[in-house]
C-alpha cells in the first residue's frame, strides 16, 4: 500500500485544541453590535450554534452545521450592515489566540510533500473560507495544501462521505492511497474509514458530549503529536 494523500482535520488537530467560553466570544460579537442587549444576543448566538453543531452530530453529517449567515439571520441579526461586519471582525479576531498552527505541522507538511505526497484540510466549519485561509496564510502553511474544503460550503458535513469523496476526487486520489488526521473518533475516523481512508487519531481535545462518540471504532494509528505522523506514512507505504 502506499500513501498518496494525507488529509488533515483543523481545529484540535492542525491547530491544538483549546477549552474556549463560546459564549464570552459571542459576547464580543454582541457589545459590539448590540451593546444594549449584548448578554441577550450573546446567549441567542451561543445557544444556535451548540443546536447546529448538534444538529449535524446527530444526522452524522448528512445535515451539515451551514454557516454564520445563517444563524445572525435566525438571531434577527441584519448581516447587511456596517455594524454588523465590525461585530464580526471582532468576533472571529477573538479566536485568534485560539487558531495558532501546531508548530509541528509545517515541518511536516514540507516533508509530506517533498516526497510526492498530495496534502489537503476538512474542516466542518461555519466560518467562511477567507477567515480559515487567511489564518493558514498568517501561519506560513497555505501553500502547503493542494486542496482546501470547508464544510461551511458544502451541504453536508463529516463524516458523511460525500465531503470525503470530494477531497479525494479533487486531489485525483482513490481511498485506498489516502490517509486523513484528525482528533475526532466519530468524524474524523469513522469518516475517513467509511469511504475506504486510512485514520490517524490524534486523541487530546476534550471534545463536548453532545459531539462525541467513539461507537467501538478503532483507529487505524493513534499518534500522540503531528510530528509523529510521518513515520506512520512511510511504515505504511512500506508494507
């Protein structure tokens, strides 16, 4: 077997896991917007965000999480105003001591592809796509990847398959030659496994039970840092 492709999850794996107050964030969003009402607003944003991210656990993928746009509306937010972008821009720069790239993973990803192996993200976000690539950009790895897909513009999300074929369709990889890396048992694993990958399970987010659920999956290699990836690769293409 050989490995062709490496796909990596982001958040908590690209970029380490973080315990965050999502509703503190949401609260930056808010004092900007509405400061009148800001706890209000805050706990509105929270609350339909935890629903979606729910929401898509619960369908496994085949309903994914959409996106921001979608819950400012549902929120009574008016997405079309000068306000509102400020109040994003402040929101999302809150994350931003919580995105920082694994230092790990540029080493890592130079190596993959000094050895002719494709590297791509998956990410189930609600985050637009310029957010996600401008912090890659600011890490010094997004031109590291051949392909990027988030699920922020797919219907459906991980683990469904489709959002895995599509990664692999456009990298020209078939399942077999492909491996995804990620933090998520249910997800990220169970996906990538369902469709023919191979899963490598970094296992050190403390993710939320509403989110989580092993299901007696096994992962195929349990790595316990990015570096550590590599060496599961080449044992890999060397069987």
């Amino acid at each position: 077997m050989t490995i062709k492709a490496v796909v990596f999850d982001w958040g908590g794996t690209l970029t380490p896991w973080h315990n965050v107050d999502l509703f503190e964030l949401w609260l930056g969003y808010s004092n900007v917007y509405d400061p009148e009402n800001a706890k209000e607003l805050a706990e509105v944003l929270n609350h339909g965000e935890q629903a979606r991210w729910s929401r898509q656990f619960e369908t496994n993928g085949e309903v994914g999480t959409g996106v921001l746009d979608e819950l400012f509306h549902e929120a009574g937010v008016d997405t079309s105003s000068p306000l509102h972008s400020k109040a994003l821009e402040n929101y999302l720069s809150g994350w931003d001591p919580h995105t920082y790239t694994d230092p790990d993973a540029i080493e890592l990803l130079e190596g993959l592809r000094g050895r002719g192996i494709k590297t791509a993200v998956l990410s189930n976000t609600m985050w637009p796509r310029r957010h996600h690539e401008a912090v890659l950009e600011r890490d010094g790895v997004l031109h590291l990847f051949d392909y990027l897909l988030f699920t922020s513009e797919t219907p459906a999300g991980k683990p469904h398959k489709s959002v895995f074929a599509d990664v692999l369709y456009n990298l020209d990889i078939e399942p077999k030659n492909a491996a995804f890396v990620g933090d998520r048992l249910f997800d990220d694993i169970h996906g990538a496994q369902s469709i023919g990958m191979k899963g490598i399970w970094i296992p050190h987010s403390n993710i939320p039970a509403s989110q989580s659920s092993d299901l007696g999956i096994t992962p195929d290699a349990t790595v316990q840092k990015l570096s550590e990836v590599m060496n599961v690769v080449l044992d890999w293409s060397n069987q």
